[in-house]
C-alpha cells in the first residue's frame, strides 16, 4: 500500500489520482485505487464543505479521461456520528477488496488519526453512548473537557483524538466516552497493523503559500454555494448541533446561517480555524514520526511528473 497524507491545501488527492494511473494497469484499469482518509467526506450531500472535489479522481491522458476509483466518500448519511472503529472495519473492507483484484490500495487523506489506526492497528472496541456520563458532562465548558480528556489520554497511554476532534463540547464528551469505553472493554477485534507494509509520502507545503491556498479556497467554495449547502441541509431537518458537531465549515457556516453571527464574523473566524487545523494535522503528522513511522516528504510544488516519479522510484525500492 501507498500512504499519502499532508495538510488541508496541499494537493494530496490530485497527486494520489496521478500516481494511480501511473501504477501498472491491473486487466485494463488503473493500478491504484484510492481509500480516503478524511474524517467528513464519509458524509454524503456534504459536499462544498468537506472539499469533496470528485472531479479531482479524474484524469485526462493521451486524449482520454480515466475516472479513478475511490472508496469510503459518501458512504453514511449527516447527522450521523461516523466514528474511528466504523472506519477501521470499512477499510479493511476496502483494503482487501482492492488487495483481492491485484489492485494497489493508496490511502489519501489528511485525518491522521484516521490514517494512524490502520496503519499501526489500533485495538478498538465500538463503544456506545453512555447516557450517565453524558448527563455527569452536561453544562461543563470545552476547556474543562479538553482537560478531562487529557487526563485520560495520559492515563491510558492514548494517541487518540487530539483537539482537532474536539473544537465543540460534543465532540469532547464523545472522545471522553471513547477513552473510558476502551479502557474498559476488551476489544473484540485486532486489526492488522500495515505500518510495516506501506510506503507513506507526506505533501508538504511552505507555510505562506498553505495559507495563501486556503484563503483562496474559502472564498471560492463560499462562492460556491457553501452557506446553501448548510441551508439545504438544515432544510432535511438535520439539526443545527449536529452540523456544529462536524467542526470547522460545518460549525461556523451553521452559526452564520442560524443568525448567530454576521458574514464577515463567520469568515474571520472560519479562516483562523482552519489555518489552526491545518497547523495541527503537521504537528500531527510530525508526531507519527516520533512514533516510528517513516514519512518520505515531497515538495508540493514540484511539477506533477515529478512528484510521481519520486514516489514510484521509492515504491520500487520497496519490498513490495
């Protein structure tokens, strides 16, 4: 398997779509199919907001386009609460699946966390909600949360859920029930670590130019419709918590839809949180090396041709 991760903005998913169809072709198709690796794109109609660019699976070559097959985007439905044990289990689905047809798996994405529990095989129990916990929780602030979790996390020995996956009160008491739930019970199923078996490319881009991307990438999906995307959402009658529970887009585009902040408001404070985000997914990213894992990082500006190359010759190296 091939591994390409890196921060929001960086180009992950176009340079994953490339390197598939530079992998020899399995009985007439693309060599690589792609697993995602992002927390929210799972969600369907939730589109603008995850940046699910679908057009960016497409490949024009030699006067033909090659669609390149992905999994695990559009696969539950909003207001759900889509976790990481679910995620495991549909990408070993996944995984053997395309593994089973001949077919190199790339996972591509920037969830780390996501990213980590396959590749290292994190031990996870599916842990249900625990309504006596949840009502002990009720009226505390995030900050008191966040603290509760890191308790926990120091307690266990826990790289779960950094405060990427706690920007809302919801989001923490859900982390806290987690810890708990797997501390406390046994798992019942081990999944098989891949970190050994995997070439992991990271995408790493200067940080002026992250930042000049994702501004511009803000405006352009506010442009594009991302406020009616949250509207038509709500309209389902998803409620607003549950938008809120997503983070990011989804939190601060609901408040603004909702009356609850101006338009300049939601965008000065949106663009601040995911600058933020992103500087966590690198920190994030840099804290699997500590842990062990071996990143080979490329330079996002390079020319595509040579970023594929680059990863193909290490994946040569590879005792594939």
């Amino acid at each position: 398997m091939i591994t390409i991760l890196g921060p929001t903005a960086s180009g992950k998913t176009p340079l994953a779509t490339a390197l598939a169809c530079q992998l020899p072709l399995v009985a007439g198709c693309c060599g690589g199919e792609i697993i995602s690796a992002d927390s929210r794109q799972v969600y369907r109609r939730m589109d603008i907001g995850t940046g699910k660019d679908l057009d960016d699976y497409r490949m024009e070559t030699n006067g033909r386009t090659i669609n390149v097959p992905y999994h695990l985007i559009d696969i539950v439905e909003p207001g759900t609460k889509y976790n990481l044990f679910q995620y495991q289990q549909d990408f070993a689905d996944a995984y053997d699946d395309i593994t089973g047809r001949g077919v190199v798996p790339i996972l591509c994405g920037g969830t780390g966390l996501y990213i980590e529990a396959v590749l290292k095989g994190y031990q996870l129990s599916p842990v249900p909600q625990n309504p006596e916990l949840r009502q002990r929780l009720e009226g505390k602030s995030l900050a008191e949360l966040t603290q509760m979790l890191t308790e926990l996390k120091a307690k266990n020995g826990s790289t779960m859920h950094n405060t990427t996956d706690v920007d809302s009160c919801q989001r923490a008491i859900r982390a806290i029930e987690i810890e708990i739930g797997s501390a406390e019970a046994p798992a019942a199923l081990r999944p098989t670590p891949l970190q050994d078996t995997t070439l992991i490319v990271g995408v790493n881009i200067d940080r002026e130019e992250r930042r000049r991307k994702i501004t511009a990438r803000l405006r352009q999906r506010l442009e594009h419709g991302m406020a009616d995307e949250v509207s038509g959402l709500l309209a389902e009658g998803i409620p607003a918590e549950d938008l809120i529970y997503y983070g990011l887009e989804y939190k601060f585009v609901t408040e603004y839809v909702t009356g609850q902040s101006t338009y300049d408001e939601m965008f000065q404070r949106l663009e601040i949180a995911i600058h933020q985000f992103a500087k966590r997914q690198m920190t994030w990213f840099r804290g699997m090396e500590r842990r062990g894992f071996t990143i080979n990082w490329i330079d996002a500006t390079l020319p595509m041709d040579e970023k594929v190359g680059h990863i193909l010759e290490l994946y040569g190296e590879q005792d594939h």
